[in-house]
C-alpha cells in the first residue's frame, strides 16, 4: 500500500510535503500553502464557475466552495453534522456582508431552497429562481443572479487568502486553516471500515 506521504494532493504536492510544511511553519511554508489552498480552490471551483453557461449548475458548485471555504474558515473536519452546514452558511453570509449584501437575513431560505433544493433534488425550491442577470438578489421576486454571485465569490476567496498572507500561524485563521488542511491528510489514509 502507498505510503501516505507520498499521496498526492495536487500534481506536485504530497501529503508529506503539506506535513513538513505545516510543522515548520515559516514564511516559507506559509507561502507554499497558501499556494496550495489558493490551487485547491482554483481548480476545483473557481476555473469552472468562470467557464459554465448554465446559472443553475454555477450555483451548485459555488455552494459547494462555500461550505469549503467556511470548513476553512471554521477549522471543522465536515459538515455532516445535524445544522453544520446550515451554521456555515450562516457565518459565511455574516461575514461576507459587503460581498453578498442581504444574504445575512435569507441564510435559512438560502440553505435549503438554494443549496438542499439543488444539491438534493435538482431543483430550487419555494419558487426561488436563478438568472444570469439583473441585481445580484432580489428578495421580492426570489431570484439570484448566478454571474454576479460567482463575481462575489471569487472576492470571498481573494479575501481569505488576503487574510492568510496578513496573519501569522499564530492567528485564529491559521489554527483553524492548519485543522481542516490536517484532516486533508487524513482523508487520504485508506479506511478499512
């Protein structure tokens, strides 16, 4: 079996690279990841949301980078406790006020018409629609521009990272970034439940 070390979690880092760097924690370190959250969240969401044409399936995968940006946040391992997911919404929504204005007072209807209506029943719920134009939210009619929410996030991310490069590991960011980058390497362990 591999050693887990030697896993890979981009096309050049290893589990054990991410390991040393996390327990020398120099600028150094600190610069190779930060890279690699940046790396994480690029490939995986954000090169694609500037690329699909469809509104609905945009919104799906920005609701995905936003319970991962706040498993970030938060240090937590998941979100598959009763309410997890719904508290990252919450504080995602309260934190980023400026990027996502009146989100704070909808976190509830957005979580499960928005985020369960779509990740669960591939659909939005309670008539909330997705458009690719007009203001980003408009509660009267219930509707969310895709373009300009995925616009939103993108500056959630560059904020985040922003606020890495500006602390030490000292800070709250870093001990709860460092907690959810060591149950990244955790996950690649194979369970043999």
């Amino acid at each position: 079996m591999k050693n887990i070390n030697d896993y890979l979690l981009t096309t050049n880092v290893k589990v054990g690279d991410l390991r040393k760097w996390m327990k020398e924690k120099n600028d150094y370190s600190k610069n190779k990841i930060i890279d690699l959250i940046y790396h994480r969240f690029y490939n995986r969401y954000v090169k694609h949301l500037r690329t699909i044409d469809s509104g609905f399936l945009k919104m799906a995968v920005s609701c995905l980078m936003i319970e991962t940006l706040e498993s970030f946040r938060q240090g937590k391992k998941d979100t598959k406790d009763r309410g997890a997911g719904l508290q990252m919404f919450k504080y995602f929504f309260e934190t980023e006020q400026k990027l996502f204005p009146e989100f704070k007072d909808i976190y509830v209807d957005f979580y499960y018409n928005i985020r369960c209506g779509i990740l669960h029943q591939a659909e939005t719920t309670n008539a909330w629609r997705i458009l690719r134009r007009d203001v980003l939210i408009d509660k009267t009619n219930k509707t969310i521009n895709s373009n300009k929410f995925v616009a939103s996030l993108e500056k959630s991310l560059d904020n985040y990272v922003e606020d890495l490069k500006s602390n030490d590991f000292k800070s709250q960011i870093w001990k709860n970034a460092l907690l959810k980058l060591d149950d990244i390497c955790e996950n690649c362990k194979v369970s043999l439940k």
